[in-house]
C-alpha cells in the first residue's frame, strides 16, 4: 500500500530540481503540485526558478573571464576534498 505525504515547504524545496525537470514519479508530482496550488510562497518560488531556467536556455554562453577557470576548479576541488573527508 502506497501512503502519500503531505508536502511541507522544505520537501519541496528539497525536489524542487526534480520536479521542474520532470524526473519525479506520478503520485510525488501530484502531491508537490498539491501543495503548490495552497502555498502562494512555494508556487511563487517554482514559478520564478521555471521562469530563470527558460531564460537562461534561451541565451548563449558567456565565456569565463581570465583565470576564472582556474580558480574556479581549484575552489571545486577544494570543496570537493573537504566532503570527502567528512
């Protein structure tokens, strides 16, 4: 027997990507979109991230400044080497 939950805001922010990426089953979709349809703070948040995602597709790369490359991999790397010894 499958049970359903109730959706609290920070379920949905937490499958937000999922869900606008639609790499969520059925029933979870049906209770985000629940929860979305009573909760004007959650719906606004979905709506603005769907809307930036949609702008964001439509535009063309913008190619990293100097060194930003760099720095930006050895950040990652460092942040990286940080979780893996948690």
């Amino acid at each position: 027997m499958e049970t359903t939950r109730q959706y609290t805001c920070k379920n949905l922010l937490q499958e937000l990507s999922d869900y606008l990426e639609g790499a969520m089953e059925s029933p979870a979709r049906s209770e985000i979109e629940a929860h979305l349809a009573k909760c004007p703070n959650c719906w606004v948040v979905c709506d603005t991230t769907k809307k930036t995602i949609q702008v964001f597709k439509g535009m063309e790369p913008y190619p990293l400044p100097e060194g930003v490359k760099g720095r930006l991999v050895k950040a990652l790397e460092k942040k990286c080497s940080r979780a893996g010894q948690a």
